[in-house]
C-alpha cells in the first residue's frame, strides 16, 4: 500500500528541504546545531507564535485552519479519534497531512508534532500489528523484543506521519485492582526500568534501516510520578457512569521509600533517551502531581538531567486546587509543565496564557524556557526536515514480519500455572473450545483497540488478525478435530481435551478499576467450566486478561491453567504453546490471589496477605 499525497499537500510538505538553501535563515539549515537553530528560530518568534508552541490541541476539536491562526505546536488523536472517514492507511496520512500542511504555511514554517497512544502497537488503525499489551511483555521479560516492537511501532505509525507516541507507561504497580494494571510492565521497579528503556531505544531508532534523512520517533514515559502507588480507595469519582477506586487517586508514604520504588523506571527512561514525560493525573501524599514543582523541577529536571518536554495529561490542569482556570494553567505551567494537553479548550488556553504573560503571572523567562524545549525536541528529532509521512514504512504495516514478531511475543508471555498431563495438545485430538474470548478479536486486545476502551464482537474490524479459535485450527492443522461453541452446547462422545477460553471483558484506565470480587470469575464462566469438565477427559483453562483473577472452584476443575494476558492481533502464539511448539516460559508479573484476602498493595504486604497467595510473583510452572 503506498501514500498517496494530494498535490497541494505534498507541495506543502516538501518546501522544506533537506539541505539549507542561500536565502534560508540558520534555524533552517540541518548543518547547523541544535541550540544554534533553537536561538535564531526563538528570536524571530512573537509572544503568539511562542504560546501556540505550548498547546496542544485535539484532532476532533481544531481544524486545519485553527492550526494555522493559533500557531499550535502539537496535535493529538485521541483514543476515539480517527480521521473522519475512511479509517485506513491513506485516511490516516491524509488527515495528518491536512494538519502538517497548515502548519507549514505559517510564515516561519515550524512543523507539527502529531501525538497518539499507540499502547501496543498503532491500535487506531484496522489492519495494523497488535502486540500483546504490556503485561504480556512483562511475563516475557525480554529486552532484546521490547527493542525490537519498539522499532516495529515506530514504523507503522511513521506509516501516516505519527512521530510521537504517548508510551510507555512506567507504572510500578502496587495494587492489580488499578485499572491500568495491563498496560504496565508489573510489580518489580527493575524490570520496569528495563524492558520500558529497550522500547524506548528501539522506538527511537525504528526509522534508522528505512533511509537516510528520518525523523527520530519520541516516546514518552508516563506518567510522572507514582501512578502505580494509588491507594485503594483514595479516588472517587464518575465518568461514563463507571466509578473509580484508583486511577488518579494518591499515592501516599514516606518519600524516600516512595521515590525508590517509583523513581528509577523514569531514570532508566532518561537514560535511553525519552525526550518527554508526561505528568499523571495522580497526587503525590496529597499535592497533585500537575503542581508539584519539587518533583517536576528538583527531581525530574535537576536530579535526573532530564532536559525533554513534560506533557500534561489529557485535561487535567481542571484538577489542580487553584482558584479559576486561568490559575490551575498558571499553576500548571509554573511548576514545569511545558506542553499543555487542552483537546478541546486549545483556543481558550492560550488567550489564557496571553493574559498570564501579559500580567507576568508567568514570566517571559518561563515561556521561553518551554519552548525552547519543544523546537529543540523538533529541531533533533529532524521534524523540520522531514515532517511527513515515511513511504518506505507503508508497506510495513501489519505486514508478515512485524505479525510473525508480535506472534513472537505472544508465545514468550504465556504463563502455565498447573499442568496435570493435560498439555501440551496433541495432533489428532478431538478438541472441544468454548467461551466468549476464544473467537473475539477484540476481547482478546483488550483497551486501546480501535476505541480508547476496546470493543467486542465483529471481528471484521480488525483484518488480518487470528483469533485465538483460528490460531487453535491452523496451528492443529487438519489432523485435529476442533469444535467450537462460545457456550459449550456440544453433543456427541466424550473428547479427549476441551480448552476453555474466558476472561476480562475491554475496558481503560478508571473503567477497568474493581473491588476484591470483580476480579473473580463470573459465575457464567464458572458453570461453562464444571459443564465441559464431563464432555472432556482433560480441561485445559486459557485465561485472557490484563491481571490476575480469583480461580475459585475452576483451579480445581482445569487440569491445566494457562495466563494468556491480553495477546494482540496474533492468537496463533496461544496456540503455539498449547500445542508445545514453543516451550512455556513466561513468568508471572504480579502475585497471584487464591482469594480476596490475597488482595493489597504490593510493598507493603502482610503476611496474612502472602499466605492467601495462590502464586507469588515470578512463578511459572516449566511443563
């Protein structure tokens, strides 16, 4: 599939060329340094100019015009944000180019930078690679592939021109109840720090094999600080009728314990080269971390070097215990937020700031220090040179090497928890499959899929991708009988193994928070269990899910038990290991809870709490 660019755009896109031409101004010429071309450009800025450079505006609210009269310096896709229509390769770029193309026409020509969250993998965009969802990368614990789906992300989303993904969360979690506990890397702050920084430097350097000349993708570590830590119980509040206990709630104790656990993942970040960090909803013993200017200046800024961009997250500046809006941006912008993340107020934000500027409430000194970042972060990632989309990456798109990688990693992140004699399958068995997540694409990929929560049923919408269920059949190959029924309706003899596939239904951040029982089994799924167990001589229990879940009488029930995570687009990994063509090798990222009173906050675990473990973290059963 090739990008075809309108003529206007393409003429808009390419008046910057790669080499500086004789009547070019210095902040133009790729020869020159960084700092040398952030000064010139910086000095033929005006206040309007330099405060657009710090807002950044929502794909569903600002047009291509309002780029060009506000002067706007970034731009976003939300979770629900595709280009209006067709959702494709060529819609995506032509969106994004429309965009680029305004932004260009202004008299200093100062390039966009396009943000999306591209979680696990280019997940907006039917047809693109689905990788499995952090926690699946966790339990695989290898550097050398999060490098290498680094890479392979910055390259489908350089596909359209997308240069800045907001990933990857660096999250150290204390609580699997945290609706945001799939997208982390789990529970240890090592590994953390260690698989997030090998994203970090294969997202970087994605482009490097495609041709001289490329951006430098940026990917951002999110989000500062200790997201992770909330305290059960310490947020409360409803959007899209669903309560939350968690997510952007507090994260309390002592500091010097507290930064130990949650600071070296965003150091480790730094050091591989993340050139922005985006700042958390969540509060830090009680002060909002959007305000928190020891954090975001002292230990962010003087202690760890960091000399990137900090983001806002999606609107929160409302949150900061300021006095009128104009004062939580004041506040916002004064503790060390650079880039203001305003979807839908992009306008009204920078009057603001034009009336902060004007009455000094933010100091000219302030305002040019934060955009000095931004054109430096654009002036290295090579923005200014090439600001469109990347031609030789459209062809990479879902194509069968970044599939075969992402099956890869499937395969390394499924964990077996019990196995009496009923795996690995065999060639030539009768198999019987049931439950709702065995031929559901999107069950299986759970939050950030297409939709910021996901979706379920119609797997249509994500072409190319395996279900689980096909995965089964391909990987058995004919010599296998496979039936299927999501809800075990079978009739006929008893079959030698019926594999059960349940688990989490899509969700995203505060949505997906739970007391102790929702993380059981539903007793749907319960009785689909015990129902198969007499229809087969071995059960064998796929679980697809973002965190661990409470077994109950189905850990009695399975004779084998298998973690499947959240896998992605590619469900033939699952079967991979079922059928023992590739070992079992992942490890558990979280401990697992026999009950509800193996539920609590990871550090601080008591021992009552561990002795009602089922599995404590790291655990994996060989065969």
């Amino acid at each position: 599939m090739i990008v075809r660019l309108l003529p206007s755009l393409t003429l808009a896109l390419s008046h910057l060329p790669l080499s500086a031409q004789a009547n070019d101004p210095p902040y133009r010429d790729p020869r020159l340094p960084v700092e040398e071309r952030v000064a010139d450009l910086m000095g033929r800025m005006s206040l309007d100019e330099k405060l657009g450079q710090l807002v950044m505006g929502g794909r569903d609210w600002v047009t291509p015009a309002q780029v060009k009269a506000l002067r706007l310096g970034s731009l976003l896709s939300g979770g629900d944000s595709p280009p209006p229509a067709p959702n494709t390769l060529e819609g995506w770029a032509s969106m994004i180019q429309s965009y680029q193309a305004a932004a260009l026409s202004t008299p200093l020509g100062i390039p966009l930078l396009y943000g999306i969250d591209a979680v696990h993998g280019f997940g907006a965009l039917p047809g693109a690679t689905l990788f499995p969802h952090q926690v699946g990368l966790a339990a695989a614990d290898d550097p050398d592939l999060m490098h290498r789906i680094g890479q392979a992300t910055a390259r489908e989303l350089a596909a359209v021109g997308i240069y800045w993904n907001f990933a990857p969360l660096v999250a150290v979690v204390d609580d699997i109840r945290w609706g945001r506990a799939y997208e982390s890397l789990g529970a240890e702050t090592a590994r953390v720090g260690r698989l997030a920084a090998a994203y970090t430097g294969g997202f970087r350097q994605g482009l490097e094999a495609l041709g001289p000349g490329l951006p430098r993708p940026l990917a951002t570590a999110k989000h500062y600080l200790g997201d992770g830590g909330v305290l059960y119980g310490s947020s409360h509040f409803q959007i899209k009728g669903a309560w939350s206990r968690l997510d952007r709630g507090d994260t309390q104790g002592e500091e010097t314990s507290l930064l130990a656990r949650h600071l070296p993942p965003f150091q480790a970040q730094v050091a591989a080269g993340a050139d922005a960090v985006m700042v958390s909803y969540s509060s830090w013993n009680g002060v909002r971390m959007h305000g928190h200017t020891d954090l975001l200046q002292g230990i962010l800024r003087r202690q760890l070097g960091f000399t990137g961009l900090v983001v806002s997250d999606w609107e929160a500046l409302q949150f900061l215990p300021a006095t009128g809006f104009d004062q939580q941006v004041a506040m916002a912008v004064n503790a060390g937020v650079d880039v203001l993340m305003e979807p839908a107020r992009t306008a009204e934000v920078i009057g603001i700031l034009h009336g902060l500027a004007s009455s000094r409430q933010i100091s000219p000194a302030r305002i040019d220090e934060a955009v000095a970042r931004v054109l430096r972060v654009k002036f290295a990632m090579g923005l200014f040179e090439h600001p469109g989309p990347v031609a030789a990456a459209s062809k990479l798109v879902g194509n069968a090497a970044h599939r075969a990688l992402a099956r890869e990693a499937v395969r390394n992140s499924q964990v077996l928890l019990k196995n009496q004699g009923a795996l690995p399958l065999r060639r030539g068995q009768r198999l019987l499959v049931a439950g709702t997540h065995a031929d559901d694409l999107g069950r299986q990929s759970g939050g950030w899929t297409l939709v910021w929560s996901g979706f379920q049923g119609d797997n249509g919408q994500l072409p190319g991708a395996t279900t689980l269920l096909a995965g089964l059949r391909q990987v058995g190959g004919d010599a296998t009988p496979i039936e299927y029924s999501p809800t075990g309706d079978f009739a006929g003899p008893q079959a030698d193994a019926a594999v059960v596939v349940v688990g989490e239904q899509p969700y995203s951040e505060w949505l997906g928070d739970r007391d102790a029982d929702g993380l059981r089994l539903t007793a749907e799924d319960q009785a689909l269990i015990a129902r198969l167990r007499s229809q087969a001589r071995k059960l064998i229990l796929v679980l697809v899910t973002g965190r661990p879940l409470i077994l109950d009488q189905a850990w009695a029930a399975s004779d084998a038990i298998v973690v499947a995570w959240l896998p992605g687009s590619e469900g033939a990994g699952v079967a991979d290991t079922l059928f023992g063509d590739a070992a079992f090798s992942g490890r558990l990222p979280y401990a697992w809870p026999r009950d509800t009173s193996g539920l609590g906050p990871n550090p601080v675990m008591s021992a009552e709490t561990r002795a009602s473990l089922l599995f404590p973290e790291g655990y994996r059963l060989s065969d």
